[in-house]
C-alpha cells in the first residue's frame, strides 16, 4: 500500500491545515529541491524588501516634497550616481512621487496575494534568480527617484502645492495603473482556486486549464498585466523617460520569455487546451 502524504496549508490565521490529496493528484511539496534551488515561493521576500526598501524612499521623498526635508547625504550622492539633475523639472517630480508610490503598492498587494491568494507548487528558481530579483526591487526603487529634478539635497518642486503640476498623462497612467492592478489580481485569484477547495483549503498542486477574465485571449494574463502596470508607469512619466522605457524593455522580455514556455507547458499537457489562446499578447503572440 502506498504511504499517504498531505497537502499543507497555512490558514489566514496561521494556523497549519492539512488534507489527504485527492486520487492521482499531487501534493504539494512532493518533489526534493536540487542543490542552489530554492522554493518559488520565496517569491514573496522580493515584495517583502521591496515594501520595506521602497516605502523607505518614498518616505524621504514625501519628507522633501512636502516638508522640505533634505534628501540625506548618502541618498543624495547615490541619486547623483544614478543620474539625478540639478535642475528644474516641470511637472517631473509629482511623476516621481506618483510611480514611486505605484510601485510599492503594487508590491503590498503582491505581498498578500503571496500570502492569501496564490498556491505555489513544488516548483524551484535558482538561488542566482532569487538574488536577482532581490537587488532588482532595491535598484528599480533607485531608478525611480533618480529621475526626480533637485535643487542641492532639496527635490524642485515648481510653485508651492505638487498637485498643481497634474497633467492629463499623470491621469491616464494612474487610471492604467488601477485597471491593469485589478485584472492581474482577478487572474491570480481564478489560479488559486484552481488549487483549492470550495472551502478555500489547498487539495493539491496540479496545473490545470484557467478559464475567465484574461485567461480567454492569452496563457498567462498575470504576466500581461504586469508589463501593463509598467507601461503605466511609463504614461505617468510622461511618455518620453527613456530611462524607464529601458526597464519596460526587460520587463516586456522575462514576461514574454516566461509567458511563452507557460504556453508550450499547457499545449503539451493538455490536448483540449483552446487553440483560439495565444501565449502574451492577445490575437498576436
């Protein structure tokens, strides 16, 4: 008789719950990790240093725009590194502060989608891409306010109140920020529940075929929204920040890389995937 193993599950509580997998699907955590393979849910320490690093930077960036607080020394000599301007910006620095302040609430709502809504598999990523992705949510932090205009450690700030620089791009990209948030959020609840009961609880960690939302034009949505939230960035920077459009560029590359092999992964698992579905960008690719 084959030895049982169960399928763990901690609650919203913290609490660990466990269940018998069901016949001839596997459970989680079955397979054994090669060496300098860690588990893919470690996915969630990226959002946890980037919550922690870029609230850090918006909290000195509020300081100066709002209070006129000096940006400290260290900070100060790192933008300048990075290209930071002494120089009048326009309406540059409610850019800044709006796609900083983007940035780490998307990273919050990754953070409790790790938590909450998303079932990680016994998948594995090398400690290299671990550590990959942990000086990328530090640096792009950095990116992001080393476009902001300065005047000595003091962020330029045209007229008294930052508000009065809203464009209509600063609308526009806020307004693709919230959409393309709120897609990717339905899409990784709809994944979750693919893994769970009725009840909530995790019964397994197999792979099947999503349906709703934007599951009906492409394999991986959630990869989609992704670059549609930095695309988003991109508007509220104006359109024309070249520094930004360079981490669009990446960004657009690993989604679309990773959406593709997902594509290949579900047509030759599953014979009555829909043909209709492309891998990343709906009617195209």
């Amino acid at each position: 008789m084959p030895m049982s193993l169960n399928v763990a599950k901690y609650s919203k509580v913290g609490r660990l719950v466990t269940l018998p997998p069901l016949p001839g699907e596997r459970p989680c955590g079955a397979e054994l990790q090669r060496a300098f393979d860690v588990p893919k849910r470690y996915f969630s320490h990226f959002y946890i240093i980037s919550v922690l690093w870029n609230g850090f930077l918006l909290w000195f960036l509020t300081q100066s725009v709002f209070l006129g607080v000096p940006l400290p020394s260290w900070l100060h000599l790192l933008l300048r590194i990075l290209g930071a301007e002494q120089s009048p910006g326009g309406e540059l620095a409610l850019s800044v502060f709006l796609v900083l302040l983007s940035l780490w609430l998307h990273s919050w709502r990754r953070l409790f989608e790790c938590f909450y809504v998303s079932v990680f598999s016994d998948a594995v990523i090398h400690v290299v891409q671990y550590c990959f992705g942990l000086i990328y949510y530090v640096l792009v932090g950095l990116t992001v306010l080393s476009q902001v205009p300065m005047d000595g450690r003091n962020v330029y700030v045209t007229g008294k109140n930052l508000f009065m620089q809203a464009r209509w791009f600063h609308i526009l990209g806020m307004m693709m920020f919230i959409w393309s948030s709120v897609h990717q959020y339905r899409c990784h609840v709809i994944l979750g529940k693919l893994r769970r009961n009725k009840a909530g609880v995790v019964i397994h960690c197999n792979h099947r075929i999503p349906f709703g939302d934007w599951f009906e034009y492409v394999s991986s949505p959630n990869y989609l929204a992704e670059l549609m939230i930095y695309i988003s960035m991109a508007v509220t920077f104006g359109f024309h920040n070249l520094t930004w459009w360079l981490v669009v560029t990446y960004v657009f590359f690993s989604q679309a890389l990773s959406a593709f092999l997902s594509h290949r992964f579900y047509q030759s698992k599953f014979v009555s995937y829909p043909k209709h579905r492309k891998a990343f960008l709906p009617f195209l690719f």
